[in-house]
C-alpha cells in the first residue's frame, strides 16, 4: 500500500533535483521519472505535477514520465485523462520496457508518447541473427511512425556498437555507469564533459 507515498516522494525529489542542480547547465536535456499505474489512476495526479512545477521553477520540456507497458491494459479513463492531460502541459512520455508485453502498434500509434524505450531482453538477444533482426525491424518501424527509440540494458561495447550502427537515438546501461545518488551523479556529468572537451 506504499506505491503512492513512495511515488509522491520520487517525483517531488525528482522535481527538487533538476532545480537544485541545474541540469541545462549539466548539458542534460531532462529526467526520466516512472509513473505506476496507480498514480496515473489518481484524479489530482495533474494537479500534484503543477505544483511541484510551481514549487520548483521546471520547465515541463525537462521531464519525461515513464510508463510501462502493462499499464495500458489496464488503463481506464482517468488514466488516459491524466496523461493526455499533461501532456498538453508540455510534459512527455515514454513506453518503458517495449518487448516484454503485448502491446500492438496500433494503440502506440494513438498514445501521446514520444519515446519508446526497448527492454534489456531485447537487447541481450543481439547476439543472435533472430534477435538482430527483430530488433533492427521493430526500431525502424517505431522511427517510421515518429518515435524516438531508447535502448535499456547496455552492458557492452558489441551491443552499443550494434545499436550506434542502427541509428538507436538513446542508449543507456551500466556500459555508461551504474546508479548513483545525485551529487555522484552531477561530478559524474561534469568529469565526463570535461573528458570530452580535452
């Protein structure tokens, strides 16, 4: 019974810390934030990210709300109002883990989504022919119906490279970094953009 405290918590930190640490500045061009199914079950859910919005100065460009794939078999119409919702605030959203439900493409074709993200079972089946093709086809076709594509679970420089020649927009995994607590995370952007600039 602790998802919505929890969640509440996360969004509000997730809000406290793109202002705190400027993010822009990082050169990040905004945070991933998972929603449950039973947030976006709740009415004042849009009501709640307005005032964190206020509370903290951010711009809703700078957070991306992720979703999974199962909520949307379960999703009803406050759900879907809710999202429509603030998505008209200027907020977008990703599929999370596409590849370990049944979604078609059809009800992805009408969801306000701007990203989908490819689960990691997806990508550690690169290794073989099947696996190769099925991802190369179904990152294509979400590129065809104007998706960005976000690769989950990266561990090693074969599957990055493989991914880098599909064109994949995002890439993210412990082949980059692990999960850090926020200021390991800010001297982890910042060492990294220096690395970059020498």
């Amino acid at each position: 019974g602790l998802i919505l405290p929890i969640g509440n918590y996360v969004l509000e930190a997730v809000f406290q810390f793109i202002s705190e640490a400027n993010i822009e500045a990082l050169g990040l061009t905004g945070i991933e934030v998972n929603l449950s199914v039973g947030q976006c079950m709740q009415n004042d859910l849009p009501d709640l990210i307005q005032y964190l919005q206020e509370k903290y100065e951010v711009e809703p460009s700078l957070v991306v709300f992720e979703i999974l794939e199962t909520t949307y078999d379960d999703i009803g119409s406050i759900a879907d109002r809710n999202i429509r919702r603030l998505r008209e605030m200027g907020y977008s959203f990703a599929l999370d883990d596409y590849g370990t439900g049944y979604s078609n493409i059809q009800r992805i074709c009408t969801l306000p989504l701007s990203f989908i993200k490819i689960d990691k079972i997806m990508v550690d089946n690169l290794g073989g022919e099947t696996g190769l093709s099925l991802l190369r086809n179904v990152m294509q076709m979400m590129k065809d119906i104007g998706k960005r594509v976000i690769a989950e679970g990266v561990e090693d420089e074969a599957s990055l490279f493989v991914l880098k020649e599909m064109d994949c927009d995002f890439i993210q995994g412990f082949y980059y970094a692990k999960p850090m607590p926020g200021p390991e995370f800010i001297e982890f952007i910042r060492r990294k953009r220096l690395e970059k600039l020498t």
